[in-house]
C-alpha cells in the first residue's frame, strides 16, 4: 500500500506545535505523522513518536522502513530562531540548518533505508519576536528553505497583526497551523505545496502563509442520511423500465393476493392427501352360511347359548379392528394423547403449538413400523416467502411466485413497512397480576397468531367466568383487540394465519380420528348386551317351534306303530313336518337375526375404516409435525425478515457517530464551521434524492448482505453460516441449535450495522454534485454555516480563502529595498479544495518567490563569498540585527 509519510524534526522548545497538532489530530482535523526530537538525533538515537488518532507510539525509523512502503516522505526540519544565541557583537552565531544537523542526519537515514520514495526536504525557519543579533544561515543545497510569517490574519486581502511570540500557546497555535497547510496535514487534503517542485541550486528563502477551512456538513449530512435511508414514514418509489413505481391503494388486498399466490403453490406444505374408505354395499348372506349359521345357532339354542352363539360370530369381525390400532391408540403415551384429544396439558392449562408438536413427534413414535425420518426440508417455502415481502417493499421480481403488485399497468409497492411484517418491537406486553399467573405471562409476538388465538379464547373464558380476574380479564381482550387489528391484515400475519389454521384443523382432525378409532377398539358393549337378549328370545322361540316338531314327529311315530297309519303316511306326514320345522327354523332365523346381520356389517365395515383411518392417522401426525415445524421457522424468519423490512440498511447513526470536534482557540488564519438548515430543507433534498435513487429490486443486495451478516451476529456459534448462509432456509426453527433462532434472537439484541446504507448513501451524495438539478438543492442546503461568530452564509465563512491574489506576505522581515522592489508579493499560490461529504476543506497557501538572504531585514553585510556548497558543508552568513 502507497502512502504519504510527514516526518517533522524539531528542537525540544516546540513541543507545544506537537501537541496542538496532536489535539486537532484527535478531533479529526489533522492526519497522522512522526515526530523526531532533534536532541535524540544528537544522541545518536533514530527514534521518534508517531502522532496517531491522538495517542504517541515510539516507534525507530529505520524499522519503519520496513513495515510500510511510502511514495513520498516529507522532511521538515523546524529551527525556532528565538533559541540562537548570540547578540549583534557576539563572535559566535547561532547555528541554523547545519550539514550535520538533526534534519540532515534524518534524511541521510530515510535516503538509505526507504527506498524509492520519493523525498521532499524543507527546513523551515519558525521566526519570533526575541531573535539573536547573529544567525549563520548555511548555503546547503538540496533543501526547500521556508520562513513562517510572524503575523496572523484571517484570509487573503485583508488585514495582518503581528504574533505576539512571548505568549506561548498562541504562538504554538499559530505555527501548527502554518505547518499543516504547508506540509499536507489537514484532513482530506492529501497534497502539500512543494510535494511536485524541485529544490534549487542555490539557497533562497520564501516567506510563506496558509489559511485553512474547515467546513463540516456531518450533523446535516446526517439528517439528510437518515432522511433519505429512513422507511418508517414510507418506502421509496423506485423506477423500473416503463416509469416510477406507484404506492398500493389496498394494502391488504395486495397482501392477501402475494399470500394466496404463496399457499396456491406451496398447499402440499399445509395438507397431505387422505385417503377416503370407498362405499360397499352390504355384503349379502349366501344360503349355505345362511343354513350353517341356522344349524349352529339351533344347536346353541337346545344346548341354552345362543348369546354365546351372537358373540362369537361379531368376535372376529372386532378383534380385527383391536388389533389394528391396539399398539397404538391404546398404547400410546397418554400426556401425548391428551395434548391432542383434549388440548389441554397435564396441568390442566391449554397446550400451546410448541405442545402439539411435541405431542405429534411422540404420536409418531409410536406408530407401527415407524423409522427416523430427517427434517422435512422447507427452503424452498421460505425462500418464496421472504421473497415475497421483499416484491411487496421495492417492486422487483424476486421469486418465481409472488409476482410485482400491478395498478392498471403500473408496478405498484407498498408505502408503509407495516403492511408487510408487523414492526418486530410491537409486541403485546405480558399479562401482569393475578390475571398473569393465572392465565400465563409473557410477551405475544405480533405474528404468532397461534399464541394470540390462544390468549384471546383464555381471557374470554375468564370475562365471562363471574370471577374477580373477570373485569380485567375483559380489558385485557379489548386491549389485545385493538392492538391485533393494526397487525393482523399484514403479509406476515396473513401468511402465518394460513399456518395457524391448518395447525387447528390437524389437531382436530387427529382428535377425531383417535377418538373413532378407540370406539371402534371398545367395540360397542350396550349394543351386544341388547343383542344378546334377542338372541336369548330367539333360542327360546326356536326351542319351542323344534319341542312341536318334535312332538308331532314323535306322534307319527307312534302312530304309524300301532298301525293307525301306515307306515307310508307316518313317514310322509314325519318328513313334512321335519320340512316344515326346517322352513320354521329358517324364517324365524333370518327374520330374527337381521340385526345380527347389520351388526355383522357394520363390524366389517367399522374394521375396513379402521385401517383406513390409521392411515390417515400416520398421514395426519405428518402433517402435524411438518406444519408446527414450518410455523417455528415461520416465527423466526418473520422476527428476522422485519428487522430487515424496517431497517432494511441497518440501523440509522446518530451524532456522535461522525460528528467532527469544534475548537475555539484556532487561530484567525484558520477557521471551523458546520452548516446548518432548516428541517423542511433537509426534507426537501431527501425527497428529491429519492426520485432516481432506487431502482425496482433494490432489496436483494442488501437482503443478501443481511443474510451474509447472520454469521458476525451470531458469533462462534454461527461458523456454519460463513461459507453458507443459504443454511438458514434449511434448518430447523426451533431449538437451542437452531442457527435461524439464534440468528433471530441476535437481531432482536443488536440492530445489523449502519455501514449497510453507505453504498446507497455516497451514490447520492455524489449526485448532488454532479446531477444539474441536484446541485441547486444542495446550494440550498449548504447556504448558511453557524461558526464561532455566529451564523454567517457559505461565501462569508470562506471569505478569500481559495481565491488566489498577488497580497504581500512578511514584509516585516524584508528590508526596504527588498520591499520596494516588491519581494514581498505572492508569487506561488497552493489552493487545494476536499469535499468532505457535503461539507468541504480549503487548504491556500501563498509563498513568495525566492528571497537573497541579503533582502531580509535582519541581516548584516554578507563577510563570505556567493559561493554555495552541498549539504555536507557549512557556508556560513552572518546577519545583523533580527527584525523577528
């Protein structure tokens, strides 16, 4: 990485610039740089600090060299001239940038250890009020020699007042901000103004003054962010192929369509088939087992069971209906069953959906055959659903199933983010009290339509129970009411609802089922005994109409015996009468036995419905299972899904966030502001950057940083997340693992980062400045700054600074002639301009041209030649009087 290194030596005495730059540092007006003690140089120690964010580092030059490449390294050397002793008869000067100096010493380092950076030398000459009669000045080329204006003023072209160098802290404050406009360290200006520029053959001093603006446009800028990035009060039309987006009319309407397009496509998710018992007719009795049931049942009769008889021809018919559901109705876990038959738990208290799902997975378990089957993968549905809301919010196509709102032919987006998912932080506060323990307590999600339903039919039961809970039970329904309405009618509420009422219906209809089944299983006990005194009726009916048969039989017989009839007859009349105890028998039997008959097909039939219902059964625990799962994934993604739908760029920043320091003590030369507006202005641009702004779709960016987040949010227990965060549509919702839960839980703590909305932030601000129609905005919202004396407009802030002009700079260390001959004028004019967000940093620095030592006013006759030397010799000057 390329970068600017300013490196500035200088004597012990001004340690105060240090620290000035090194305050304005931490209030984030000036950038970093190194600091060497030009009395450690002298002990041989190549050490220094490095001024950063505020804070000293001791850090060694030359390890510096290499950690870091710099493509340009600033060398200052600073020389404080009151320091130099020595009056006008003294024989020693003061010694002023010699060869072997401090700054020398440190270039010889940087020249040798840095490479192929490019190195531009200064030394620069920090006058005063108290300087020495005598000053050698070397002739070492090689160097950009500076001298800093003792004077003060607060732009170009208007008027000068001399520094009073014997007051400390002004003078510090002075020199730190010469030197950081003439050495690139004001925040935002990268450039300094001999950076480019060749040092001369010869040495020449120029005289040399900055001015420095600093004009900060963070608290607007901010409210203009936050504006504009903002949704609470309203989502942005976005622009798609044929026009602008318009809002949705019927917000509900529309959520409804974007529901029923889901659910159209995903009803398997909500119901599985059922099989349905196909009617039969009754199945007739055939003669033979007609004449085999008549037979037995006789026999039972004149043996006095035909009870016994009835009993064991249903027997079979019953075992097999026990038999098919014995293992699991029966055997079922009886909490299980409870949770699901009666809908309460064991506590008496009313089981939740978290119950019922417990409930149907121990259900499962027990049914016959069954085997371990993984989660039943749903990502396809949650995908579709988050896409869903994100069509609603900004008009794109993102899923293959809810397609873009149309009015007439226009895409059209929802206005307002609570008509797609509730805000997360609306939740409906516990119940406190008597109320609470009695009924439960804790907060209701504005979507867990489940837990609302259950809460709502608890606090009825309770208003009409005459109890003392009963009046504030009452209120606390009117309250949940009012509050349900304002959520219930979003895309969110409406989508879970769909889920709400399948989890209901299953659980009725497995209720249902478990309740037949287990009738069937008892096998209808009154019936049986109602059948069994019939069948004794009837046995004694057969009984008797066989005593005559018999009787008349036995007559005949006797008859035919003593000859009264003969044999021929007896036997006739015997069989007829044998015939017609048989047809008796018959008639009497079928007539008698039909309700044993429809018994017998009832029982078939119950037995047929048996197996198809514990069919159903399996089919409907399933569904149970995998619909109470789906509503779990469906909490938590809805929880997630609407930190997103309101903050869909993070959170908005606050003041403190960016808000650069103000100082008081600066000097006129340099001067801070910050503009101010008036809200309605503020407004105005937000607007106005919103037309053009967005574009339809503009969610599924910043929908899948969201979920590339997921992982830094959660922590170390989200290392799955880092190379899939697709994961989330996969996993279980509930849980202590649950990766989508945790995710939820670590929004619902911590607001996803602000930097989310800088993208879409400097886009804009780069609009204003380049768009026509945008810069008259922003000329507006930039019109008034408020600085130290007060509010004053934009171009009286700046003043003339960044307007250049030919003024004279430090003519009070020329002498006359060097004035005449107008040595003093401004010949090289720095002005460099940053634009720091909508506020803005001016850095003008004016220099003359070269000046002869000779031309500055404290200086005596020159007693040596013109002859000038490299930098590894000292050509000395002696001057007069110091005018400084």
């Amino acid at each position: 990485m390329s970068t600017t290194l300013t490196c500035i030596v200088a004597p012990a005495n001004t340690i105060g610039i240090r620290e000035t730059l090194r305050d304005w540092q931490a209030g984030g007006l000036v950038s970093d740089f190194l600091w060497i003690s030009a009395e450690d140089m002298e002990m041989g120690q190549a050490t220094g600090h490095q001024v950063k964010e505020g804070s000293l580092t001791a850090v060694d030059l030359r390890r510096l060299a290499g950690q870091t490449a710099y493509a340009r390294i600033r060398l200052a050397e600073l020389c404080e001239s009151d320091m130099l002793g020595g009056g006008e008869d003294s024989p020693q000067a003061g010694n002023v940038f010699s060869s072997g100096s401090a700054g020398a010493q440190i270039r010889r380092i940087i020249e040798g250890s840095f490479g192929n950076s490019n190195v531009s030398p200064l030394r620069i000459l920090l006058t005063g009020t108290n300087g020495p009669a005598q000053v050698e000045v070397p002739q070492s080329v090689g160097w950009h020699y500076l001298v800093v204006s003792p004077e003060d003023t607060s732009a170009p072209g208007v008027g000068t007042a001399p520094i009073d160098t014997t007051v400390s802290a002004e003078t510090d404050i002075q020199r730190a901000s010469q030197l950081a406009g003439l050495l690139g360290l004001w925040t935002g200006i990268d450039e300094a103004p001999l950076d480019e520029e060749e040092t001369a053959s010869y040495v020449r001093f120029r005289l040399f003054r900055s001015f420095f603006r600093h004009l900060s446009g963070d608290a607007v800028e901010l409210d203009v962010r936050n504006k504009l990035l903002e949704v609470d009060t309203g989502y942005p039309r976005p622009t798609h192929e044929s026009g602008r987006c318009t809002y949705v009319e019927n917000p509900t309407g529309a959520a409804r369509q974007a529901v029923s397009q889901l659910w159209s496509a995903n009803a398997h998710i909500l119901r599985s088939p059922r099989e349905v018992l196909k009617e039969s007719q009754s199945k007739e009795i055939s003669m033979g087992e007609a004449l085999r049931m008549l037979f037995s049942f006789l026999w039972a009769s004149l043996i006095g069971a035909p009870a016994a008889w009835a009993s064991r021809a249903v027997r079979g018919v019953q075992a097999a209906v026990a038999s098919s559901v014995q293992s699991f109705v029966f055997g079922a876990d009886h909490a299980a069953y409870e949770v699901v038959v009666s809908g309460q738990r064991s506590d008496g208290k009313p089981a939740g959906w978290q119950d019922l799902q417990t409930a149907a997975r121990e259900l499962e378990r027990g049914l016959p055959g069954y085997e371990q089957t993984a989660h039943e993968e749903l990502s396809g549905l949650w995908r579709e659903y988050t896409n869903g809301a994100l069509t609603l919010a900004d008009g794109g196509v993102h899923g293959a199933i809810v397609r873009p709102i149309l009015v007439n032919s226009d895409r059209a987006v929802m206005r307002n983010p609570r008509d797609i998912v509730p805000n997360p932080d609306d939740s409906f506060p516990a119940l406190k009290g008597a109320l609470g323990a009695t009924l439960g307590s804790r907060d209701l999600e504005a979507t867990d339509i489940v837990a609302i339903d259950d809460q709502g039919r608890q606090l009825q039961a309770e208003s009409t129970r005459g109890s003392e809970l009963s009046r504030e039970a009452a209120s606390a329904l009117h309250m949940m009411a009012q509050w349900r309405e304002g959520n219930s009618q979003t895309y969110s509420s409406l989508f879970g609802a769909e889920l709400s009422k399948a989890i209901h219906s299953h659980r009725n209809e497995l209720a249902e089922l478990l309740r037949r089944m287990r009738d069937a299983a008892g096998g209808g006990s009154a019936e049986s005994a109602q059948l069994q005194k019939k069948q004794k009726r009837l046995g004694m009916i057969m009984r008797v109409i066989a005593v005559v048969a018999v009787l008349l039989i036995g007559t005949l017989a006797l008859l035919g015996g003593v000859s009264v009839l003969s044999w021929g007859w007896a036997g006739g009349l015997m069989a007829a009468v044998a015939l017609g105890w048989l047809i008796a028998s018959f008639i009497v039997f079928m007539r008698g036995q039909r309700e044993l008959f429809r018994l017998i097909n009832r029982r078939r039939s119950l037995e047929s419905q048996a197996e198809v219902d514990s069919r159903n059964i399996t089919a409907v625990l399933h569904d149970l299972t995998r619909v109470t799962d789906a509503y779990s994934q469906y909490l938590n993604f809805t929880r997630a899904l609407g930190h997103f739908i309101h903050q869909p760029f993070g959170g908005l920043r606050t003041a403190t966030d960016q808000e650069t320091e103000s100082f008081s003590d600066l000097p006129r030369s340099t001067a801070q502001g910050r503009i101010t507006t008036d809200e309605s202005v503020a407004q105005e641009t937000a607007l106005e950057l919103r037309h053009g702004q967005f574009q339809a779709g503009w969610m599924d960016s910043l929908w899948s940083k969201y979920l590339n987040e997921a992982a830094v949010l959660i922590g170390p227990r989200g290392l799955e997340l880092r190379d899939d965060s697709d994961l989330l549509f996969r996993v279980r919702g509930s849980g202590d693992d649950s990766l989508l839960s945790l995710w939820a839980d670590a929004l619902d703590e911590q607001s996803v980062s602000s930097h989310f909305g800088d993208p879409t932030w400097e886009s804009a601000r780069q609009r204003l400045d380049r768009e026509p129609p945008l810069k008259a905005v922003r000329t507006r919202l930039t019109e008034r700054v408020a600085s130290t004396k007060g509010a004053v407009s934009f171009e009286r802030f700046l003043a003339e600074v960044g307007t250049p002009t030919s003024d004279p700079i430090g003519e009070t260390l020329l002498d006359a002639t060097a004035i005449a001959a107008d040595t003093a004028r401004t010949q090289k004019e720095f002005i460099r301009t940053a634009e720091l967000g909508l506020g803005r940093a001016v850095v003008h620095v004016q220099m003359t041209g070269p000046v002869e030592p000779l031309s500055l006013g404290f200086s005596r006759d020159r007693v040596e030649s013109d002859h000038a030397v490299d930098d590894d010799s000292d050509f000395s000057k002696p001057f007069g009087d110091a005018a400084f």
